[in-house]
C-alpha cells in the first residue's frame, strides 16, 4: 500500500528512535525516515516521515525543540537560587556533546529560547525549555549543577514540540497498530499530515499549472510561472505549491522577490527536493 506525508508517533521509553519508525514503517507498509533523534529513555514527540515526505528530513532537523525535564540536584537549593540560575541559560550558550553521544565532542554553540521552572519539590526540579536543533538537554542539566555548585543531573525527559508539532496531536505505537491491524485505511490517513505541514513557516510560491509540472520535472522556476508569492531573499529556502496548496517542491531563491514582479521573466529559485509527479506519471 504505501503512505505519504508526515506521522506524529508519542515514542515511548525504551526503543530506540530508529526502532519506533521501522516499527511504524511495518505496520504501515512504507518507507520511513525519522528526524530530531531521541535517546531511547527519552520520550515525546517524534516525527516520522513517510515515502516521497523523508525528502523533508533536512528540514525538519532544523526543528526548533521543546522539552519537559525533571533534573535532581545533588545537594538542597532554595527554589529563589534555583530560578536565578536557570534564567542565565536563556539565549547563547556552549555545550560538549555528552560522553555517551554517538557524535563527534567538539565544543558547540546552540541558542535556549526560553526556560522557565515549572516545579520544585525537595532536590527535584522541573523545567520546561524551548531550544535550537541539536542542543544536549542532557548537559544543560549537568551545567546548571555546575552554576548552583551542587552538581545535577537528568533523571527525566519528553519532547513536547518539534517545531509547529506538538505532542497533544501525536498517537501512540498501539493507536498506530489497532488502526493497521484492522486495515482501517481512513483512520490511518488521518492520523497522517500531508507534506505541506512541515513548511508552514517558509515562504511560499504559488505557480501556475504548467510551472509545477516543468519544476516536477527539474526545470528552474521563472518567474512567469508565479502567481504569488510572499517575501524572500536569495538563497532562503521557500515551498513551491499549486493554486490548491499542495507542495510541488523545496527550493531556493536566487533573486531578492523585492527585485521583479510575478510574471516577469527571468529564473526565480531552483529545486532542491521535488514532492509532485511531473503530468503523465504514475505513482
């Protein structure tokens, strides 16, 4: 059978992510690729790509994250100090990669959007924090035991968000195998978003018929192809779609769009992944 678009599986604790999308990929028949890796402790949203749609995967890496953690102090802090010393984690920070890691240790920056302490009970600290693709929560937590002087440590964590997608709209590997088991084709197609969720934030441009099937088959975009689009600069990434909203292709801009006006000649962006099938082939 064979799906295509993005699923939203709730990874529990145990599997590893490479584990979870196979198991995704069995039960619905279809290739599969993963992005944003969790830890096989670690629980929470994971975004699991399905047929044309791993095409994404470099862009759905670039995620902004969001965690839940539970983090226990080695020694008792007042919450007031507690506090403080999350707050001077918000914006740029350094970070090595932990030990047990699979990637290379080199020193790292990565920016902490916002953390905010959610609970405190006795040497247990709960703290939410929203971050750039690629931050180690696991160091974050040994590095605010580092600032209060105590020492920490992570005992606990759930992605909540990977980008717009949030872990209310995920479903659970059991949800996912009642719905295959039963060969219920219209639950699963629910359960999947289409491609075009995972560009919400990029910019668009919308074509014309006979330009999304020249960009389907390779052809640079022109701008006499265009009927909108919004604001871009060269070299942003930018969704190509149909009239309809369906995602034609990723590409990239070559020209400022303050510089022409749609229906101009001239090339406008070139392809990087193409999602349609040019007219005339079958899927």
């Amino acid at each position: 059978m064979g799906y295509t678009g993005i699923l939203l599986v709730d990874k529990p604790r145990g599997p590893s992510s490479h584990q979870v999308a196979a198991w995704v990929g069995e039960m619905l028949q279809s290739n599969v690729g993963h992005s944003g890796t969790l830890d096989p402790m670690v629980s929470g949203v994971l975004v699991v790509m399905l047929g044309k749609a791993v095409r994404l995967a470099p862009l759905l890496l670039l995620h902004e994250k969001e965690y839940v953690v539970c983090l226990l102090l080695h020694a008792d802090v007042p919450r007031e100090q507690v506090e403080e010393a999350v707050k001077q984690f918000t914006g740029r920070i350094y970070q090595r990669p932990p030990r047990r890691s699979a990637v290379k240790r080199a020193l790292r920056i990565r920016v902490i959007h916002w953390i905010e302490l959610l609970d405190m009970q006795g040497r247990l600290v709960l703290i939410r924090v929203r971050c750039e693709a690629g931050t180690y929560i696991r160091s974050l937590c040994v590095h605010i035991g580092w600032v209060l002087g105590c020492g920490s440590q992570m005992i606990e964590l759930r992605r909540t968000r990977s980008g717009g997608f949030l872990v209310e709209d995920t479903h659970t590997l059991h949800e996912i195998r009642d719905a295959a088991e039963t060969g219920n084709g219209e639950m699963i197609r629910s359960m999947i978003l289409p491609p075009e969720a995972a560009v919400l934030d990029l910019p668009k441009i919308v074509v014309r018929p006979g330009a999304a099937d020249a960009v389907a088959h390779g052809a640079i975009l022109a701008g006499v192809g265009m009927i909108w689009c919004d604001p871009f600069v060269r070299g942003q990434s930018i969704a190509v779609v149909t009239v309809e909203g369906r995602l034609v292709a990723l590409a990239e801009a070559v020209r400022d769009s303050a510089k022409f006006a749609c229906g101009d000649p001239g090339f406008v962006a070139k392809s990087l992944r193409v999602f349609s099938l040019p007219s005339g082939v079958n899927k």
